[in-house]
C-alpha cells in the first residue's frame, strides 16, 4: 500500500460523507490526530496507515499517480446507489462535548 498524500486522506473522508468526529468515533484516532494528518503535519506513521485502511475498508479505493496522472479516489458504495457514501449503519455519537455557539 502506497501512502495517500495528506489531502487525498482529506477527499477520502469528505467523499464518504465523514466528519473528523465520526471517524474518531468509530476509528479510535483522536480527532486532533486526524487534523494532523489531514494538514500534512509529522505524525506517527502507525496513525496515517490505519487512517488509509479504515477508509479503504469503508470503500475507498486509492489510486497511486500513473501515466502522468496525479492521485484517484474512488468510492466504491456509490457503484449502485448514487447518494449511499459509506456502509456505516451507526456512527456512535461524538464524546466530544459540545459548546454552545
């Protein structure tokens, strides 16, 4: 598995519909891990792989550059239906708590 840049990672999560939140909930990685990630900044390799694969698992296929193209993403769960971005049921709610605005 080739490492996603930090702004593919990005795309991945928007393009199946995730918050930060969602995917700290069902992950496990603290959502400031995951900002880390997603900003390019120095993080524990572990972190950045186990990111990757829990996006691949949820339908997320990465393409690598090839033939003088940059980065794919692919979202395998709209093959058949359009709207449906990932294969979560339930997303535990967020322990974050909440402030008002």
């Amino acid at each position: 598995m080739e490492p996603a840049p930090s702004t593919i990672l990005k795309i991945a999560r928007d393009f199946l519909g995730l918050s930060q939140d969602d995917v700290e909930s069902v992950l496990g990685v603290s959502r400031k891990t995951i900002q880390r990630i997603e900003r390019g900044d120095s993080v524990v390799v572990h972190y950045v792989t186990s990111l990757q694969r829990f996006y691949e698992d949820q339908g997320i296929e990465f393409v690598p550059p090839a033939n003088g193209k940059g980065w794919g993403v692919f979202n395998a769960n709209t093959r058949d239906d359009p709207l449906s971005l990932n294969k979560l049921r339930n997303i535990p709610p967020s322990k974050r708590k909440k402030t008002p605005n």
